[in-house]
C-alpha cells in the first residue's frame, strides 16, 4: 500500500476544515527547530495525512519560506517509515502539521535531526 520512501499528493494535508481542527484540538510535540501538532483522525487513504507551515512573518521572501518547506517534507519522507509502521500496527490515522519555528534559514541536517526527535516524541506520545 505505502511506498518505503515516498509522498504522494493524496498524503498531504489540504482541508480547511482539517487543518483548523488541528490548530484548535490538537496536540503537539516540540523539536526545535519544528513543532508538530498532531490529531487522530477517523478516515483517510494513508496512515498519516501532513501539512507544512512556515510563518510569514519570520521569513517575508516566499523563496525563503518554500526552501524550508521542501527540506521539511524532504526530511518527514525519508524518515516516516517508524511512525507509519506504528499506526499500521494500532490500526490508527493521524493528522499532522509540521511547523517551523526558528528565525533563521536551518541546513537540511539539523531539520532532518528535528524531524527524527519530533517523530519520535509523537510515537511516545501515540504509545501513552
């Protein structure tokens, strides 16, 4: 069902609806640089469906802000295989949005190390 290394469209978060849920209801983990605000979800085609934020208002060149939005999807797509795993196991979807959170531009490397922590913390916190 899951390709190992890949995300799709129909993985991504894109509802209003879901996301303004999240930012209202939902829990969330912090690993800087990210915090990810994370909600069971009752359907969906994939175990997790995501959603990157980066605010407007620490970066205002969109070229800044998409940068960082490739290097977090990139980064959550090479490392969601555990979380996914999880959920397949308890039977769960989650909805997830990824928020960056620091004021300066991160190389891939300490995104990637944020990334892994925060999963991490969220599988912890799935487990509970």
């Amino acid at each position: 069902m899951v390709k190992k290394f890949s995300l799709s469209k129909r993985e991504k978060l894109s509802s209003r609806k879901a996301i303004s849920s999240l930012f209202e209801a939902g829990r969330s983990v912090y690993a800087p640089p990210v915090r990810i605000v994370f909600m069971l979800a009752e359907e969906g085609p994939y175990p997790v469906s995501m959603a990157v934020s980066v605010p407007k208002r620490l970066f205002k060149r969109a070229v800044d802000r998409n940068l960082l939005k490739r290097r977090i999807r990139e980064a959550y797509r090479l490392n969601k295989q555990g979380l996914y795993d999880l959920l397949l196991q308890s039977d769960q979807k989650l909805h997830l949005l990824i928020q960056y959170t620091q004021k300066e531009i991160a190389d891939f490397r300490s995104i990637e190390a944020g990334i892994l922590k925060g999963i991490e913390k969220l599988r912890q916190e799935l487990l509970k």
